[in-house]
C-alpha cells in the first residue's frame, strides 16, 4: 500500500460516517421509519427506544456480526413482537433491556433455529416471496433466500443473519387497523 492509502482510508471512513442516517431531534428521512418500540415477551412487558440509525461500527464484518462458526454475536434464542409507530412486527431476538439488545443476535446453517429462524423465514416469505417454507430450519434453502435479500438490500451478501441485515430488511408489520406491510425496523 502507498503512503497515502491511510489518506484515503481515512477519507472512505469520514465520508461512511457522514453518510451514515441520523436521527437527531427527532427527524427521519424518507426512506427510513422512525420507530419507538415497545416488546413484550411471555414473562412481561419493557419499553425502549431506537434510533432509525444503524450503527455502523457494531459489526466486525458488514452483514452479519459472526460466521456459523467461531461467532461473536449470540445465536437468537427467541422472538419478540414489538410495536412501532407502523404496527407489531415479531423478530428474532436474544435477552436484553433493549430492542438494540435483543436484536444483536445472529443465526446461520448450525446456528438458529425454531421460532427465530422461523420468524425470519416469515419475513423472507412474506416481503422477498422467497420460495421457502416457514419450518424454523435455518438449512441451505434459507441460507440462499438470504443472501439473495442481502443482494437485493446491497449489504454484504454471506446468507447469514445478523444485526445489519435484521435492521435492513422488511418485517411484515400489522397496523392497528388489521393491515399487514413490510416496514424496515432500523436497529
């Protein structure tokens, strides 16, 4: 590398940083949602709030934060249905105080399955049509129907989920008046 590669390094990163969405005092832009969610669980109920922002140093690899094997993230151990200003949507999740938190997990082939990799195949089915079924099975099928999405969405295309394509893709989300869409739910 050149000399100046730190330059240029440090330009990619500024210029990343800047483009990156913001929600400050409370604006959004038009193509992001802001959401304040709620989740309820079986054993009870906490608020929290996020930012439409994704944060983009949380991850170690862009698309996912762990391989199927040697992982840093938590596999996704559950579902949550939180409520934002659009509806309830239900995502895969692991324990924590936040909606942030919760949604950090990540699932692949050997790692996810049941209700988290169901409640994403239901979200491949229903906003992708991927050609799939809802069986809780994180196998190959899966895998692909993901990183086709992943490809769709321009993020990194590994077929593995984690906490930046959990925050880029469509949650079928059901309005208070009984209509179901597709509404991104940034982490």
């Amino acid at each position: 590398m050149a000399k100046g590669g730190g330059i240029v390094i440090a330009a990619v990163l500024i210029g990343a940083i800047a483009l990156a969405p913001s929600n400050k005092n409370g604006s959004s832009s038009s193509s992001s949602s802001t959401s304040s969610a709620s989740s309820s669980s079986s054993s009870g109920s906490t608020s929290s709030s996020s930012s439409d922002a994704f944060n983009f140093f949380s991850e170690t690899k862009p698309g996912t934060s762990s391989s199927s094997s040697g992982s840093t993230g938590s596999a996704c151990t559950g579902t949550t249905t939180f409520t934002s200003n659009e509806g309830k949507f239900t995502a895969p999740t692991v324990s924590g105080s936040s909606m942030t938190t919760q949604r950090s997990c990540t699932m692949g082939p050997n790692k996810g399955e049941g209700k988290p990799t169901e409640a994403m195949q239901n979200a491949l089915i229903h906003c992708y049509l991927a050609p799939i079924k809802a069986d809780g099975d994180y196998g190959s099928a899966t895998q692909n129907s993901v990183m086709k999405v992943q490809q769709f969405l321009h993020i990194h295309a590994d077929g593995l989920f984690g906490p930046q394509t959990a925050g880029t893709m469509g949650w079928p989300t059901t309005a208070d008046d009984g209509t179901t869409t597709c509404v991104r739910h940034p982490l």
